[in-house]
C-alpha cells in the first residue's frame, strides 16, 4: 500500500483526464449520487450513509447522499448530489467542491444514477446536522480500508433462466460504534469504480459486470 498516494488532489487530477458517459433514458428516471471526500492528514475518508428504516424504500441500507432529480428545482445532476445532500446530512453546497463524476448507470429500480464526487471542507462534528428521518447513521470509511485485497465479494443471482448476475458486497466495522455495515450492490458498485477511477485498482473479477439497461430487462421479464 506504501506505493499508492492517498493525497486527495489526486481525485481531481484523474477526473479532469476522465470523461464520464452520461445517460438519457426516457424509461429510467434521472439521480445523482454524492461521493463525499472528506480531506485528512496525507490521506481522506469516504462518507456513507445508512438509510433510515423509517423509509419506504432500501430501509436501513448504506447509500451515498443522493436521490431523485427534481425538475421543480434541480437545473442539473450536480444540483441534485448538493440538494440531497444537504436535506440528509446537512453539508451546505457552499462547503462542497465538486471534483466530477463518474459514468452514469442504470439500475433495477427504474433510475439512472449519476456519481457526482465533491471534497467536504474540514468540519466539526456539530455542523452535521444529521436528516434523521432518511439517515439513521453517518459512518467515515477509510481509503485505506477500501484499498484492501479481496475486500470486495462478488454474490451471483439467478433468474428462472439461469442467467447470472453479480452483485458485489463487502462489511465495514465502524472503529467508534462497533456497529458492523454491510456495503452491497450500487453502492458497492460505485467504490468500485471509483477505486478504478483514481487508482486503477481492479477489485473485481472477469466475471463481474454492472448490467446494461438491456440485461437488466431481460433479467427481469425472466425471474
């Protein structure tokens, strides 16, 4: 690990070099995502969330501040990541500059999601000001962490057909609660990507891919 640089400024150096492929399904509705970096000594944290199991929909599951565009008061993508972000966790756009993005996917529920990737000034914890009623827990992953071999664990799912997919999951203990996270499909996904963005770190295998809108259907009408 001693040979990768964990400085933040190497995101934006590889996103300026890195144009993402953007999506316009009509079929699919539009989101965006923000991967949150926050800044710390040589190196950076990742911050997710734990969705509140008060929702109607992936109660308690780990996600990245994000959610659906909004015409009534998004102009962009990048709009939506910051709106979204500050509603859950409280980070006002002011305190979040946008790096880039990463390709546009679709996914099983009917979006399109848009990983949007913005550095958080250095805060105190009191300026989070946590949307209890979306987010249940804020946890702080390390690089460090992410970059481990074999991290990552590749799930396969079948339908009636027999035709695979492969989802990718992975745990995180959080060193100050004990509380054990498991980081599983899209979100998973995107620290994937992301870690072959940025380090070109392979975490994958041959056989894991992120289904296109096509095989996502016909996976479907199938199971």
């Amino acid at each position: 690990m001693d040979s990768i640089n964990f400085d933040h400024r190497l995101i934006l150096k590889k996103l300026n070099q890195f144009q993402p492929k953007k999506l316009d399904i009509p079929e699919l509705k539009k989101s965006a995502i923000l991967i949150p970096i926050y800044p710390k000594s040589k190196s950076f944290q990742i911050l997710m969330t734990a969705r509140s199991k008060k929702l109607n929909h992936h109660r308690g599951e780990m996600s990245f501040p994000g959610g659906k565009f909004d015409t009534s008061t998004d102009i962009t993508l990048k709009d939506t990541a910051l709106r979204e972000t500050y509603e859950e966790i409280g980070i006002h756009k002011r305190n979040i500059e946008i790096l880039g993005s990463l390709d546009d996917f679709p996914t099983f529920t009917g979006y399109t999601i848009r990983p949007v990737i913005g550095i958080i000034k250095i805060l105190k914890k009191t300026d989070f000001k946590i949307n209890h009623n979306e987010v249940s827990d804020l946890i702080r992953i390390p690089i460090e962490f992410l970059v481990q071999e074999n991290l990552f664990t590749e799930i396969p799912f079948s339908n009636k057909s027999g035709k695979k997919i492969f989802v990718l999951s992975f745990n995180y203990i959080d060193p100050m609660s004990k509380n054990q996270f498991t980081i599983w499909g899209a979100s998973a996904h995107i620290l994937a990507r992301f870690l072959k963005r940025v380090y070109n770190l392979e975490v994958t295998s041959d056989n894991y891919h992120r289904p296109s809108l096509i095989e996502i259907n016909e996976f479907k009408k199938k199971n």
